[in-house]
C-alpha cells in the first residue's frame, strides 16, 4: 500500500509539473493619438474712439462778380459768363444773382449746387 501511494504521489508530482503555455504573438496596437486642447479664444470689443468734425472756418463763399457794359445783351451775357463759370469751378452748379449794379456794369452771383 505504501507502492501505490508513492506512485500516485510521483504520479501527481509528474502530472502537475507538465503543464501546457501557450505564446500567442499579436501585432502591436497603434498609440493613442495625443489630442491639444487649445483655450477657447478670447473676443475684447473695444469701442472706436468718438470722432467729433469742427469746421476751422467758415466754408468758402461761392461767389462770382462779373464786369459787363450796358450795352445790348450784357446783362445776359454776364449771366451766361457766370453760369459756366459757376460749372467749371464747382461742377453741377449754376449762378443766382444777389447783387446788380447796372450803373458801374457789375453783377455779383453766388454759385449754386443743382
């Protein structure tokens, strides 16, 4: 009886010494992608500074005196004379009349935006 309990204790020994491990080889996982976190942005509004236009002088008087004889048409021709003059000078404008010295031959027109 004392055989048969060697042999099972030299069997059991034997058996639980050989045991099976197994290698298994797997292809390495791609890392983890890496991921910044940036800070949201940040928006300041800032007002525009207050712009406030004075005018340094008075504006300029568009005015035009002009020297006609009293003959026929001068009085007319002074007016026409004033209107191109008004129209080359200030582009779409034409001459009113705000004084007339007929004595001395003298219109005075201001120039006028149409």
């Amino acid at each position: 009886m004392k055989t048969i309990g060697i042999a099972a204790l030299v069997a059991a020994v034997v058996i639980g010494g050989c045991t099976v491990k197994n290698t298994t080889v797997k292809e390495a996982e791609a890392p983890p992608t890496v991921v910044y976190q940036q800070p949201a942005p940040t928006v300041v509004y800032q007002a525009p500074p207050t712009v406030v236009h004075q005018p340094l002088t008075e504006p300029p008087t568009r005015s035009v005196s002009i020297t006609y004889n009293g003959g026929m048409n001068g009085f007319e021709l002074a007016t026409q004379r004033a209107n191109r003059w008004c129209a080359d000078n200030y582009g779409n404008a034409a001459a009113r009349l705000i004084a007339d010295d007929r004595n001395a031959g003298r219109a005075t027109y201001v120039c006028v935006a149409l």
